[in-house]
C-alpha cells in the first residue's frame, strides 16, 4: 500500500516541479457522462484518443476507464496507451487526480536521483452540492490515492479543497493563481487568502503566489482555473491567453492579469517575460453541440484557450478550434516558446470545450523519479528525454514559420528542422476508423 506521511510535504524536501520537467508517463481518465458530453460522449471520446495518442509519441500514457467503459476504452485507443478499469464521476484528471510533488533523493543505481510523492486534495465537483457541475463526486475523491497507491508513492492528505488546475508552477518555487477560483466561497469558505497561501507554500514547497484577479472569460465550470489563462513556459516566462479586441469581455480579465504579472518578479527576483497567447473565437455552443445534455444550453459561450496545453516529455500537445486564423498564430506562438519541443496541435480540441475544459484539465503529469512507475516507464522516459537533449544540442532549435496549406488543423513543428511539416493528427482514415471501431 502506499505510504501515508503525516507531516507536510515541504517538511520532507518536497515541491511541486516544472510541467516540463522528465515525466515516468501521463495519466486521463474516459469521458462517459450524458450530462456533461454529447452524443453519449462519443464525439468526447475521439478527442480524448487523439489526445492519448499525441502524448503517447513522447511518453507513456495510462487511461482509466469505469468498468462499463473499459473494453469500448480498450478498443478505441492504440495498443501503447494502457487502460485501467478505475471508477470515477467524470474525467477531468487534472482536478481529481493527485498533485505530484519531488524531492532530491540519495544516488540510486536506476541514474535518477527524485523521489516522487504526492497530495491528495479535498475534491467538491467544482463548487459542492449546490454550486458544483454534479452533486455525487464520491468516486472521484478516491481516484488520487488510488493512483498513488497503484504507483506506490507516499501519499500526503489534505482536507483544502484544490483542483489541479487552479495553480501553475515554475518549479523553483513560484506559482499563478486566481482570485477568482481560489477565494471563491464555494472552495473553502473558512480559509483566508492568507490561509489558503499558506498552504499552498507548505504542501507545494512554494515561497512565492502569485494572485490573478480572474481566469478566462465565460469559464463558469471552474470558476476560473488559471490553466486557462496563464502559464509557465519557463522560469521567468508566462503565457497568457489575450485578446486584443477591446469589446471582448475576456479583454478585461486578460489586462488585469497583464496588469499584475508585469508590475511582479518571481522568486528568483526576475522581472515576468509574458507572451501573449491570442485566443480563439469568440465561440458559441450551437444547437447541436447542446443536443440532449440539459445542463448545457446553446448560444454559450466556450472558454476556450490555446493555455490549456499539455507538456511531454519533448512535446506539446495543444487544441486547435477550427478558428484557422487563431489556430496557427497559436501553433507559431507556441513554437516560439517551446523551441526544443515538438509541437502538436489535436483537431478536436473544441469537442473537449464543449465538456468545460481543454487537454490540460483531462491530462495530469507523473515526474519521473526512483520510486515513480516501474522501470519499464522509468527507462521509456530517459530514452525520451535523452533523445530530446541530443536533438536539442545536435540541431540548436530555433523556429521556423509555419508552412500552412488550405486543409490544415493538426499543426505539426519539430524542432532543429529546416522544413515544418503540417497536416492532420487524425486524418480521415483514422475518423473512419475510429468510426468503425464504436460500431462493433
């Protein structure tokens, strides 16, 4: 069983690392509710195989289903991608599934020298009984020490509510968040700012929070995470989702949070270099993306942001909109801030919006560490990373403009090539297919 550690992590030498920092592999779970996804999920879960599939090119992924769902899991994702039968309330892994944490540990003959713990948080659907997305969430407060104890990593219990996607880390010690989500009275309405930073600081390993007043525009289900409108590419380098459309609702939220992290330094002392990342749209749920699900109406806004990426291990899998004009400034603006990363852009990425989040929110990082995953993964993701550091000192990555031809939505960039290469993550023979594959 996993270890239950009573003191707080930070005690121990534990933080939070960096998103890009070596993953032992990357853990979703299966998208099934009528309530939230349409079509019976069947469109949700195409994204959710696209998205599986670009990050298992960088590194190992493991996908839980329920148990009414495991074998449909199983024959619709490619044979890499594990599949575990977990029980869970819906798949947003970054809010349910455990925060890992890191610690130097002494040299060990695996060539690794982290030890890999990790938090569970108190998880209440995004608002509790009466102001959450659904009033039974039993199930997905388990998935976390079920990880931990599937991984059989130390496991730290917190009783703050927190969602995974609520914070974002430098790794040395700085992290984003936002008012508009972490002081909201439906999360922990005893707690102080200062209580709730406190926390954070204690159980992350964190010396510095820095305060976002809002998150995305129209982003009601989360209360505003900040996964959706800022993030760390680097130390000392955030992404921001803008607009520069002044009659934008969202261009209110998107200056003030300009406003702070231009006028902050992180705990390094470093004045922010901030990239703004534009945002789609505006986009709207139509008619048919609403279709049975009573809980979403038509004319909506969707909160959708090119933030809402994951990081692998040598790759960034990011949605694209079907908005062509926003979709590849974003491909270019991400190739600019992750030159030494394959850049991946999923076709479906609106049909994962449509559910309230993006790739980020059904996505959640395992670091690779002596004690994380078995050596199998351990020894997948040090050729990858390997690979990734060769390729980095082989071919001096810089950017190189997008080559966009007309039917273009899968946006493909390699670093260190003199040629980018753009076409379909999941062309029309893999649709067919998956087609085919929900039909028997």
């Amino acid at each position: 069983m996993a270890i239950e550690l009573s003191a707080v992590p930070k005690d121990y030498g534990y933080y939070m690392p960096a998103e890009w920092e070596p993953h032992a592999q990357t853990w979703m779970g299966w998208p099934e509710r009528v309530d939230i996804w349409r079509e019976k999920a069947g469109p949700a879960q195409q994204a959710f195989v696209e998205v599986a599939t670009a990050i298992s090119r960088f590194e190992p992924v493991t996908v839980c289903a329920s148990q009414q769902q495991w074998k449909n899991a199983r024959k619709l994702l490619p044979p890499e991608v594990r599949v575990l039968e977990m029980s869970m309330n819906d798949a947003w892994f970054r809010d349910i599934g455990p925060t890992f944490v890191v610690r130097d540990a002494p040299f060990s003959g695996l060539g690794n020298t982290r030890e890999v713990a990790g938090v569970d948080w108190k998880f209440n659907a995004w608002g509790g009984y009466f102001g959450g997305l659904y009033r039974d969430w039993t199930l997905d407060q388990l998935v976390a020490s079920k990880i931990l104890e599937l991984e059989r990593v130390p496991r730290f219990s917190h009783s703050m509510v927190l969602e995974g996607g609520s914070i974002h880390v430098d790794g040395e010690g700085t992290c984003i968040t936002t008012e508009e989500c972490l002081l909201n009275p439906n999360r922990n309405p005893d707690m102080s700012r200062e209580q709730i930073e406190e926390q954070l600081k204690m159980y992350l390993g964190l010396e510095k929070v820095i305060w976002l007043p809002y998150g995305v525009y129209a982003d009601e289900d989360t209360n505003g995470h900040v996964d959706n409108i800022a993030c760390f590419a680097r130390p000392g380098v955030v992404l921001l989702a803008w607009t520069d459309d002044t009659n934008d609702p969202h261009h209110e939220h998107a200056q003030k949070a300009l406003d702070v992290l231009s006028k902050t330094t992180d705990v390094k002392g470093r004045q922010l270099e901030i990239i703004k990342l534009h945002i789609p749209g505006p986009l709207y749920r139509t008619v048919e993306e609403a279709g049975e699900v009573a809980t979403r109406e038509a004319g909506t806004r969707l909160p959708a942001s090119y933030c809402n990426f994951f990081i692998a291990n040598g790759g960034i899998v990011a949605p694209s909109f079907g908005d062509k004009k926003h979709d590849e400034a974003a491909f270019e603006t991400l190739c600019k801030a992750f030159p030494s990363h394959e850049v991946l852009m999923i076709r479906h990425g609106r049909e994962i919006v449509l559910g309230g989040g993006n790739i980020h929110c059904i996505t959640q990082q395992q670091p690779a560490g002596i004690n994380s995953g078995v050596n199998q993964i351990l020894e997948s993701t040090r050729a990858q990373f390997e690979r990734l550091c060769k390729s980095s000192a082989d071919n001096s990555p810089s950017y190189h403009p997008l080559q966009v031809t007309q039917s273009t939505q899968y946006l493909k960039h390699q670093p260190g090539r003199k040629k980018v290469s753009s076409r379909f993550l999941v062309d029309s023979h893999f649709s067919s297919d998956f087609r085919n594959k929900q039909n028997t």
